[in-house]
C-alpha cells in the first residue's frame, strides 16, 4: 500500500500510537496523532516519535500534527487511513463513523504485517501468552539469525516491521484488542493457548471475544498450522472449523498427532514419537507452563527447528522475569520470584506450581483483598509463611481461622529473605509470590523482583 502524501489518523498515542506514527512517518505519510486525554505532554510525544524515525532530518515539515482533547471531526473526508490503538474500542462512535465512509481502520498488527517482511508466528490466549511468546523467541534465536519478538510483551511491531527482511521470524505476542482490527494478517504459525472469560467490559460477550480470539487465524489457509490446546472444549471445536492445518497439544492425554504430556515427559509426535525433555528437568513449574512449552515446541517444530535446538532451550529457559521465575538453587533451595503474584489469584498460581516444600513471602500494601483462597492452596506444600507489610496481620488471622499457624512474622524485606534462608532446609524451595502489591516498601513488582533475586545472588 502506497501511501506517500497521504492523511492518515493514529488514534490514542502511548507506544502503540508513537510506534504506528513513526512508521508511518517513515513511509510519507501525513500523520495526524489524536488522543482524547489533554493532559498528554505535546512535546514529549513529538519527541519520541521524531527520535524513532530514522532520517528524521529529511522528514518534510508538517508531516506530524498532534491534537488532542476534541476528536477532530472536520478532518474525516481527508483521511485515506486510521489505524487505532489497542487500547481505543474499536466500536466507539467515532470508529463506526470512519468505517461508515469507508475510511479502512486498522489496528497496529495489520499496519505492521502490510509493511512488514518475514514468516510471523503469532500468539494469543488468556493466560501463559507472554511466556509462550519469550520461550518461542529464543527457541527461534537459536535458529535463525534476524528474529524479532514483538507485540503485547512490550515492543510494538510497527517499530521493528521496517526493519525486517524476507528471511525475518517475528514471533509475537497478540492480545485480543489487537485482533479485533485485523484484516488480512496470516501468519504462518498461529497459536491459541486458551479461552477462559476476560476482558468482557471490553468485548460485551463471551462469543464476542472468542471470536476475537479466533481471528488469529481467520486468513490461514491449509499451507500455514494452527497450534491449539486440546484439552480446552473451545478450541477444540474451532480446530473442527478452521481452515488451517490444526495441530494440538495436551496435557490431560496422549494424541495420535500433536504434542503431549505423558508420564512427566513432554513428547511430540509428527509420525515420529520424539521425547523433547522431562518435566523435571524444567526451570519453569506447573501444568500451566508445561502446556506454554508444549506450545512453543509445537510452533517450532512445525516451523522446521531440530529437535535438539528446540530442546536445549526449553531446557535453559528460566521463564518470564518476575513470573515464577527460577533465580538459583544455593545449598539445596531453589529460589523462585514470583514477585508478579500482586493479588491473590495470580499467587496462587504460584504456590500451585511448587514441587517442593516451600517458603513462602508473603504480605505487602492493602489492597483490600481475602486472602482464603491463597491460604487454601497452600495445600501441603507451604511448610512456613513469612508475612510482612501492612497486611501481615490480615493474612496471619486468615491464615490461623483455617488453621495454619506455621507462621513469621518480619518488619523488612531483607530480614524476611533471611527468614526464609534460616528454615528452608536442602529440598526446599523458597517462593516470592506475595499475594499484595509492593507498595509502601517498593515502588512496583518489579524493584520487589529484583531484590529478591539480588539477596539471592549474595548466598
């Protein structure tokens, strides 16, 4: 598409919207960049947006203009293109008025794969789609020189697209936001992990962010593959309809053809039954995530990559940083930051992915949650509980009204951490998965994260 000369609207700014205008910017276009909030810093966007343009001083004047506030009606019939941002609802009135005069709307996935180059294996799902999406990527660098991972983890597409060549793999990461505003994107590996409700303010209806979702592959046709998680009833009937080449993985049985978890192994089966790695010998813990490596290696292998390149990095791979993260084993403990569990349902993923008995840090800033479900999962496998923060005293009651009383109290993140070192014996683990934001003691998970990990690194 050629669209030197002509107007065209970048619709909310952020990182999406800067990576789009810089795109665009580089390809000619007359960008106007619009976003509702007035508060938004003019200068600051323009800057961004200029330094990311390469040649910006050949750019011809006038090619960016930023308004913000009033959405500017007036300019509508100059418009060639919109291209919208995923967090701008692709069904505001607004919108519908642009695809009523035929103005094409596009999100940030279909701008990069009109202008991009290279094979695209694409990732969504409710759950596990960032982890699927790093291990896949460096599964794909281990292979390939000129990969790119790109997408919902952080690094819009759109800045990276130009970059890419014929022989580029992009893996990305797609939310069902950025599905939503898709046209003709195909990419040649798609993946569904899974469909469990979400996001339902946004699409209204559970049909309506299933078939969000299925968009992934709407353009496949049988010459690209379509990975999907047999053990959800969801995906399996989309497998029954898609035009692509379906290829399952599960957790819950063995497959004639697809890839499996049988007996605490991990096999693929393509014709020739190959066991890629034991699950114990994996850095990353819980069904969840033998299902996002079964995933990745399903993607791969279809893809081309050998075996053993696809295994020696599953096997290396220590997950997403901060999400139950394997940091080190020091005298026998293994140290997992799961700094990320902020609330309890995401902890008690954490704690479920334990094979260990296990140390728990627990507590931080009140964000007026119940903690009894988190304590129920505690199941057997936490042997100690190590509380601080303003919720210490919240979660301790919790804990003993259902009778677990292996409990410690600490005033500090460090003598919490030390704690810890002094009850886990070799065979232990200890867990950072708090169950409450940082808070009060850290400015985000991810400071939290990290000094775990650095008292961790000084044993």
């Amino acid at each position: 598409m050629n669209i030197k000369g002509k107007k065209v609207l970048v619709f909310g700014s952020g990182i999406s919207g800067e990576a789009a205008a810089g795109l665009l910017l580089r390809q000619g276009a007359r960008v106007v960049l619009y976003d509702r909030n007035e508060k938004i810093d003019r200068d600051a966007v323009e800057r961004k947006i200029a330094d990311s343009v390469q040649d910006k001083q050949d750019m011809p004047c006038g090619c960016l203009e930023i308004i913000l506030g009033r959405f500017p009606e007036e300019i509508l019939g100059e418009l060639s293109l919109t291209v919208i941002s995923p967090g701008v609802p692709s069904d505001l009135p607004e919108v519908e008025q642009m695809r009523k005069m035929g103005i094409p709307v596009w999100g940030e996935i279909e701008l990069a794969w009109v202008f991009g180059k290279g094979d695209v294996l694409a990732i969504t799902g409710t759950n596990g789609k960032t982890t699927t999406t790093t291990l896949l990527g460096e599964i794909m660098k281990n292979f390939k020189e000129s990969v790119f991972v790109v997408g919902n983890i952080g690094n819009p597409y759109t800045s990276v697209a130009l970059e890419t060549e014929e022989d580029s793999v992009i893996v990305a990461e797609i939310s069902s936001f950025q599905l939503e505003t898709v046209h003709t994107f195909r990419p040649k590996v798609s993946a569904i992990l899974n469909i469990t409700p979400d996001h339902l303010n946004r699409h209204h209806t559970m049909e309506a962010y299933i078939e969000a979702k299925e968009r992934i592959a709407g353009n496949q046709t049988k010459d690209e593959v379509c990975v999907l998680n047999y053990e959800d009833e969801v995906l399996r009937a989309f497998g029954e309809r898609t035009e692509a080449e379906v290829l399952y993985f599960s957790s819950g049985r063995r497959l004639k053809r697809g890839v499996y978890l049988d007996n605490g192994e991990i096999i693929i089966d393509l014709g020739e039954k190959i066991t890629l790695c034991r699950t114990d010998e994996l850095h990353i813990l819980g069904i969840h995530n033998y299902e996002n490596v079964m995933a990745a290696a399903a993607m791969a292998f279809v893809f081309g990559v050998p075996a053993d390149i696809i295994r020696s990095t599953v096997l290396g791979f220590r997950g997403v940083e901060h999400r139950i993260e394997f940091v080190a084993e020091k005298n026998g403990v293994a140290f997992y930051n799961d700094s990320k569990g902020t609330n309890p349902d995401a902890a008690i993923r954490g704690i479920r992915a334990m094979n260990r008995p296990t140390v728990l840090i627990g507590g931080g800033y009140d964000k007026d949650s119940t903690y009894d479900e988190w304590i129920g999962a505690f199941d057997g496998k936490v042997k100690k509980l190590v509380l601080l923060g303003a919720t210490r005293e919240k979660i301790a009651a919790a804990a003993r009204k259902a009778g677990f009383d292996d409990i410690v109290m600490a005033d500090t993140f460090e003598e919490a951490f030390e704690k810890c070192v002094e009850y886990a014996v070799p065979g232990d683990a200890v867990l950072l998965s708090p169950a409450c934001a940082s808070w009060g003691m850290f400015n985000n998970y991810e400071e939290r994260g990290d000094k775990f990990k650095e008292l961790v690194n000084q044993l």
